[in-house]
C-alpha cells in the first residue's frame, strides 16, 4: 500500500480537489486566498502511522509540501460509522487549530488510485498521553479546546453533509435515545449472547437503559446541539511537543472524525472519563475532578459565543453526562468483552471497565 500511494503522489492522483465540496478545500499551509492546485506531486517518503478499529493511517511527506495523513479503512464499507465523506465535511467545518484539515477523498474504491476508499488530511504532529500521565492542567485544557470545537452549532442531531449546507440532512426534531439504545442492547444480546452470559453483562445493560430512561426526556427536550467529534477518548487526543515548559499542557488537537456529527456536546464530554474508565481510553478522574473539568468547559463555551442554556449550563450537562456515560461505556464494555472471550484482546481491560460501569450503575 505504501508503493501505491508513492505511486498515485508521484502521478499527481493522490491530492485532489475535493469531489464533495461546494468550495475547495485548503492545503495545509496553503494561504486562503491561493488557488488550489490540481495535482502534487515530487518526491516524498511514506510510512504507516499506526492501526485503529477501521483504518490504517499512513504518514506522507513530500519534500517540498506539508506532510499529510491518508487513512485507509480496512473494512467493508458497510462496517464504516458513516462515509468518508462525511468525515471530510465535518473537518471542513471545525474551527482553525481543533483538528486537521480535509485535503481530500475518495469515497468509491472503482474510483480511486489507491483500488480502496481513502481520506487524506493535514499531519498534526503530537503525542497522546496514556490516561494516568494526564494532570488536572490536562484535563482543564481539553475542555476549552472542546469548547471550541462545539462553537459549531447545528440545529439537531444528525450527519454533516458535503457542500454548502452541512446540514441539509439532519432529521428535524429531538433525538430518541431511549428507542436508540433499546435496539442496540437488543442487537448486542441477538449477535453476542454467549459473550454476554459469560461476561455476566446483562445486568448491566439493564441498568444501562434504566439509567438513560431516565434521563433521555432532556436529551430529547434540547432546542439546538453542536457538531461534535463523537470519540473523543484519550487516544485521539494529541498534546503538542513543549520541550521548554513540559508541565504546562497548551492546548491539544483531535484526530480520528470518523464519528463526527451534529448531537449533544454533554456527549462529548462524557467521553473522556470519569468515575466509569478502564484501558487506555478513559482518564479516571473523581466527582471534583469532573466538576472542574466540565465547569471550565461552560466557562469557555460562553465566552466563545452566544449558546442556549441547555449547551453551557453545568449542571445540565452532568446531568446528561451520566446518561452518555451509561451509554457509551456500555457499548464499549461490549465491544471489550468480544474482544476479550472471541479473540484474547482486552482481558485485562473487562473485569476493570465492567467494575467501575457496575459501581456507577449500582449494579
């Protein structure tokens, strides 16, 4: 794969125009006002960046560009969260400095120089921290660069679309996350129920639909959500290198917008752990802790911009945090326990993450 993309850089293929857009899209250091050229191409080297749950990345970089990031599902493109093309549109609309900018897709593999699907995007550089390396300062810095981030505001739940409407295809109305999750936990014990009984998980999903039942009547009553990143764990997280102040975090970059869309930034929020954690995904933090964290978030976002109450109220957002909580882990907890009994990953990981999940449910 990596001869490929040589191949497709070097015959001025790999870095389109976006096919999706209404406007082009910029380069990474291209001025806003230049003209985007039709090809690149020149020498470059390339190499694997790493794996993920969907896609392989792999790092380009030209000797006369900015380095670049073309990430490859390997999967079928029903297994995929949604198109890359929505991915693409929704970093087409983040604010400067949150995440990398989309350079460019290719949605149908019959189309594309590679033989597969890919996106390309700008290389941020950074490192992530496992969880126990993040400090108080860590987390009080993520949550104003979330604020940011969710200064995009849209007018309910659902996808970004390409073009010059990003939300020309969201459903109008509240989101029912109740019936949602319901048909989740159904599917999970239809295609998992092995799993789940060794696991002794069914308890928990109980208690998971009992604790967003109660909630989900907020969730639904919100007049107006943001785009968020949808998988904001640690692991997509980066901390910029500060070689002359490495107790000082500045602020940090998201990658990994394969789940981006419109929907509740208390959502967001939760994502990052708290009481339920487990892996290297989820930075444990006390009740104080996730306090702080979500009263400097409110702080920020108001000074950002004007948002409804329900987006920047404190207590509000906690009080939905503990229903996205509840969802998401389960749906983790899940995933980690197929991993665990099906292919011998994550064994380490289930007794932790199912123990702290059960302590928050009462379980």
């Amino acid at each position: 794969m990596g001869e490929r993309i040589l191949e497709a850089w070097h015959e001025g293929t790999l870095v389109l125009p976006l096919q999706h857009s209404g406007e082009p899209v910029q380069l990474p250091g291209q001025h806003r006002d230049a003209p985007l050229p039709t090809a690149l191409t020149g020498s470059a080297h390339v190499r694997q960046l790493g794996a993920g749950e969907r896609f392989v990345a792999w790092l380009l970089e030209p000797e006369e560009n900015a380095p670049l990031v073309v990430r490859i599902p390997y999967v079928a493109p029903g297994e995929l969260t949604q198109a890359l093309s929505r991915e693409i549109a929704a970093l087409t609309v983040i604010p400067a400095g949150v995440g990398p900018s989309a350079v460019a897709v290719h949605d149908q593999a019959e189309h594309s120089p590679l033989g597969l699907p890919y996106a390309v995007v700008s290389y941020l550089p950074g490192r992530v921290l496992a969880p126990s390396a993040w400090t108080p300062q860590h987390v009080l810095a993520h949550a104003r660069r979330l604020a940011q981030l969710h200064t995009v505001l849209a007018p309910a739940r659902g996808p970004v679309t390409p073009g010059p409407d990003p939300w020309a295809e969201v459903p109008p109305g509240g989101m029912d996350l109740l019936t949602e999750v319901g048909q989740l936990v159904s599917q999970w014990r239809d295609e998992h129920a092995d799993v789940i009984a060794r696991a002794d998980l069914d308890p928990l999903l109980d208690a998971v639909l009992d604790r967003v039942a109660q909630i989900a009547p907020q969730v639904s009553a919100l007049e107006s959500v943001s785009l968020t990143h949808g998988d904001l764990c640690a692991t997509n997280i980066l901390w910029p290198q500060t070689p002359s102040a490495p107790e000082v975090p500045v602020g940090p970059v998201f990658i990994d917008f394969e789940w981006a869309q419109a929907d509740d930034p208390a959502r967001d929020l939760a994502i990052l752990g708290g009481s339920v954690h487990g892996g290297p995904w989820y930075v444990p933090m006390t009740d104080d802790q996730v306090k702080a964290f979500v009263h400097e978030y409110a702080r920020e976002r108001a000074q950002l911009g004007p948002a409804p109450d329900a987006l920047v109220d404190p207590g509000a957002l906690r009080e939905r945090m503990r229903a996205w909580t509840a969802y998401e882990r389960g749906a983790m907890l899940v995933h980690i326990a197929v991993c665990a009994y099906e292919e011998g990953r994550h064994q380490q990981v289930l007794p932790v993450l199912r123990g702290t999940l059960a302590r928050e449910l009462g379980v």
